[in-house]
C-alpha cells in the first residue's frame, strides 16, 4: 500500500505541487483583491464624510454671507419727502448688519465662530476671507467707537458700505468657485501658500479701502470730507444735549450751569441757599423747585 502511495506520489508529485502553489496564490489574490476593495470602500466613505463637512462648512460660510445683502436707508422718514429719492443711490444706504453696534458686533462674532467651526475644511481662499472680515471688521468697530460715533452706526454704515460689499462680493465668487470644484481636501491653513492667500486678499480689498484711508492716510482729500462729516454728527450730538430740559418733578423748565470745584450751588424753593458735592462737569437746576439733574458732559 505504502508504495502504490509511494508511486502515485512520483508520478502526480508535479501536478500537486502545481495545484498547491495555485491554491496559495489564489487565496493571497483573492486577499489582496477584497483588502484593496475594502481600502478603496472605505475611501469612498471617508470622501463622502469629508465632502458632507466641507459642503455643510460652505453653506454655513455662505448664509453668514448672505447678512451682508440686506440694506436700508437712514432718515427714510426724512427721504420719502424728497421729491426725487433714488433708493439705488449709495447715498444714505447702509446695511442691516450696521443698523446698531450690537447688530454689527455679532455679525462680528459669526465670523469668528464659523472660523473656529469650519475653517479647517474651507479653501485657503474662504478661509482668509473670513480671517479678514473679523479682523477688519473689528477695527471699523473700534474706530467707530474711537470717534464717538456708536450712536450713528447706520451714517458709519453709509461711510464703510463699500468695504463691507468688496468683502461680501470676494467671499460669494470663492465660496461658489469651491462648491463648483466638490473638493474632497482638508487643508491645514499654515506656511507659504496660507500666508500668500491672505497677502493676495488684502492687496485686493485694500485698494479703495475707506478704512484703510481714515486711519492712514487722514490728510487725504477723502479722508478730509469723511472726517468733516463725521464732525458735522458730533456737533448735531452736542446741539441735541443743549435743548431745552425740563424738571422730572414739575415739568418747568431747567438752567444748565457749569459745576465749580466739585459743588453746586442753587436755590431751594423756600429762597434758602443749598449746596450739594458733585463730580460731574455740569447740572441742570430748576429754579422752581429746586430739582437738580447732574451731567457727566461739559
């Protein structure tokens, strides 16, 4: 039996070699075949999460965007009587986001939110858009409050309506060329190619930056006119201080008076003389009754 067993081997040894050797190759292949499909599985998932986070990373980008479209028109009550009012006109046109300074601030705040929760799957183009618009966004908000100008948010609207449109208008044709690429890369926002996409940015939007001009260059002739306008708000504030005041108690009206050394002097209904310490500029004092409203302006 052992050498049938024996012969069989000899004669076949060829053939089984042959068929063991297949029988190997064919289970690595077939290894190697459903492992690269897997990869390739896998790969097409992970995609498709990428891409989902980088479309819903633009959308969000674009709706913050799409704030900066609506616009108004101060003194509207003011304009309807003009007999030839064009609301296409710049002039006096501002947008909603300007409408106060809390409006403004948290289309501010939005912007960095969304750089924080989506940055790192925008394009460098997106990305710098929103780089800038917080970081140029929040210096019109001081400036406006550098000049005392918090309370004509919608005429400094007027003034920065076309850097804040420059703006809009780049960010709207970046988000749109990305959503036509459906890109599928992550991108880390750092080194050369992150630096020359934010330099290109501001070399494009400051051109006819008007806030570049006001801080910059503020002997302009520009500057110059914007600045006299800006003047022309503080003193229609400083007028609106100076009208009539009338007493709280009995609605008779008020003599304002400038404080010396920290006191007021007036004179109570009874005819006696009062004093009372004081550390604003300036009081307003009813001759008849004796009320007194202190200021904290001259």
């Amino acid at each position: 039996m052992s050498e049938i067993l024996h012969n069989f081997l000899v004669v076949y040894a060829g053939e089984i070699l042959t068929g063991i050797v297949v029988a190997v190759v064919s289970v690595a292949a077939s290894h190697i075949f459903y492992r690269f499909k897997l990869r390739k599985e896998q790969k097409v998932r992970f995609q498709d999460v990428i891409g989902e986070k980088i479309a819903n990373a633009l959308l969000a980008v674009w709706d913050i965007e799409r704030k900066a479209h609506t616009q108004e028109i101060y003194d509207i009550e003011k304009r309807l009587d003009e007999e030839q009012v064009s609301f296409l006109n710049p002039e006096g046109v501002y947008l909603a986001i300007m409408s106060d300074s809390n409006a403004f601030l948290e289309f501010v705040f939005e912007i960095n939110d969304a750089r924080g929760d989506y940055e790192k799957y925008l394009s460098d183009e997106v990305a710098a858009h929103l780089w800038y618009g917080s970081s140029r966004f929040m210096e019109m908000a001081n400036f406006i409050a550098r000049e005392g100008m918090v309370n004509h948010y919608p005429e400094m609207g007027t003034i920065f309506l076309f850097d804040i449109l420059d703006w809009r208008d780049s960010l709207e044709k970046a988000i749109v060329r990305d959503i036509n690429r459906h890109s599928t890369k992550v991108v880390a926002h750092r080194g050369k190619k992150w630096e020359k996409a934010k330099e290109k940015l501001q070399e494009k939007l400051h051109k006819k930056n008007v806030l570049n001009e006001l801080i910059n260059n503020p002997n302009g002739e520009e500057a110059r006119m914007l600045y006299l306008f800006i003047d022309g708000l503080r003193e229609s504030d400083k007028n609106a201080e100076e009208e009539i005041m009338k007493c709280l108690r009995c609605e008779k009206e008020m003599e304002k008076v400038t404080l010396s050394q920290g006191i007021v002097l007036y004179e109570g209904k009874t005819g006696d003389k009062q004093q009372e310490p004081c550390s604003p500029k300036s009081a307003y004092i009813c001759k008849n009754c004796g009320y007194v409203e202190l200021s904290l302006k001259e």
